[in-house]
C-alpha cells in the first residue's frame, strides 16, 4: 500500500464511519488537516447486531449528511478484516465471521465502501496527523478500550491485522487482563493497571523493538495517570487524535483506495 503522507493526488475529504459494540459514528472528513468538517453523528449499535442491521443503521447515517455520491467512504469494524472480509468479531454479532463488509455495507449505502481493522484505522490516522507524524522506521499504536487492538505502521505502512491484543502473556489472552475494561471489571486504581501494562508493553517491545509506541483508546486522555509509572525502552506517547481517530484513518485509507490486500 502506498505509504502514509498527508501530501498527495488523493481526494481531500471522505467519510469515516467507525463500527463499535455500542455506537456507530461517521463524519466527513478533511483530509488535508486529518479533522472532521462536521460534526459527528452517533447512533446506538442495534441489538443484535448483525450484518443486516449494523448495516441499516450505517445506511441511515450516510444518509443523515448531504454528500456527494462518489465521496470515498471508509469503515472501521472492531475484527480482523482481511480484503474486506471480517475474519472474527469483536463485541459484535458472531455471524459477522466470513462476511464481507464492503460489501454489506456498499449494498445498504448503494456507495463503493472500504473497510478496515478498528486499531488499523486509527493507527494510519495516528501517523498521518497524530502523535507518530513524521516517524520513520516501526511505530506501534495500540488502543486501550473493551479489548487492546494493535496497529504496526514501518516507515509509514501499515501493516494490517497484527492483532497484538490477543498474545498469551502469562496463560492469559492479553487483553483479558490489560485492557480499560478488565481496569473497570477488576476496579483496579491505576498503579495496578500500569503494573499490567508494563507486563504487556514489556512483552511487545521484546518481540518487535519498536521506535515508538503510541496509546490510543478513550483512556488515553487520562494518560498521566499510568503512562509515567511504565518501564519501558522504547519511548512511549498518549495518541492525539483520541475519538476521531477511527474515524479520520478510515477516511484516509479509503481516500487512497486502499484494501490492504
Ligand atoms: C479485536 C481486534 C480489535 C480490538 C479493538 C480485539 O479484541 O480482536 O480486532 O482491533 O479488539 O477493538
């Protein structure tokens, strides 16, 4: 894929919609400064939420702006998505495994759709116009939310679907025990929660030698509270486009025509 520069042929807005387990929000977006031109509309994740209806409900929010009908839209779902199709489910439907998104979604929209991994998404958004802007060389952006998702970005691209939330560090799935949810599940103070991050963080920055680790997730607004009680080598930073990043990224990576294949 072509790698992360916010200077380029490519259109300079599309429409980012961001897939979660309990809302879905799109707004278009301005690519040449990576912020939303409008305000964002949310709207409740149905229950249950299977492709049919998350993708009515993502029909309904296109539809709720007045947009060009060749505007390149993206899509971000909380699963691996390889060439479209998601390959397992987040805190989402189960018989979204084996669906093609773009697809799905294109059909309910009648729009040419791109869709992406949420942490991929936000990670691209991340080093366009974020806090690894600029950086050469392996930046890794993880996102701290119900699950850990994980976006590695080398010298600018993306390397998809690293799914680094799911290592099984001491027995456990990882994000079992490191995610914001398992902090709010265990009412862990944050001197507890850093304790297992610097288990996790310590793990990931063995096995890949990053440049730089970038924390995204709606926790990472709080990021004095825990990022300075980490360890680490490898110099790590709060994310800085917070809630817009999923949205930014996958307008980004559509605007590009870009399918990870
Ligand atoms: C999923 C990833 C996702 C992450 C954050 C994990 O449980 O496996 O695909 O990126 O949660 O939503």
């Amino acid at each position: 894929m072509t790698p992360a520069t916010s200077t380029s042929d490519h259109p300079t807005r599309a429409f980012g919609i961001d897939i979660g387990g309990s809302g879905i929000k799109g707004a278009p977006v301005d690519l040449v400064v990576g912020e939303l031109s409008a305000d964002r509309v949310r709207i409740p994740t149905p229950s249950p939420s299977t492709p049919a209806a998350v993708a009515a409900t993502v029909a309904e929010l296109v539809d709720s702006f007045d947009l060009p009908h060749d505007l390149p839209i993206g899509v971000t779902f909380p699963a691996v998505i390889q060439h479209g199709v998601a390959r397992s489910a987040a805190n989402v439907d189960d018989s979204w495994i084996g669906t093609d998104v773009t697809e799905v979604v294109a059909s309910a929209t009648g729009r040419v759709v791109h869709a992406y991994n949420d942490a991929d998404a936000a990670g691209y958004a991340e080093t366009l116009y974020g806090a690894a802007r600029g950086h050469s060389g392996v930046v890794l952006v993880v996102t701290l939310g119900t699950g850990i998702g994980s976006a590695l970005v080398v010298d600018g691209t993306l390397v998809p679907n690293t799914e680094l939330g799911h290592l099984e560090i001491d027995g456990h799935d990882a994000e079992s025990r490191a995610a914001d949810s398992a902090r709010e599940r265990d009412d862990l103070d944050w001197a507890q929660w850093a304790k297992r991050l610097q288990r996790y963080f310590r793990v990931v920055e063995d096995l890949l030698w990053p440049d730089l680790i970038v924390v995204g997730g709606g926790v990472s607004k709080k990021h004095q509270n825990f990022l300075p009680l980490l360890d680490l080598r490898t110099p790590i930073v709060p994310a800085e486009l917070r809630n817009a990043a999923g949205i930014v990224g996958a307008a980004a990576l559509a605007a590009r025509g870009t399918s990870l294949h």
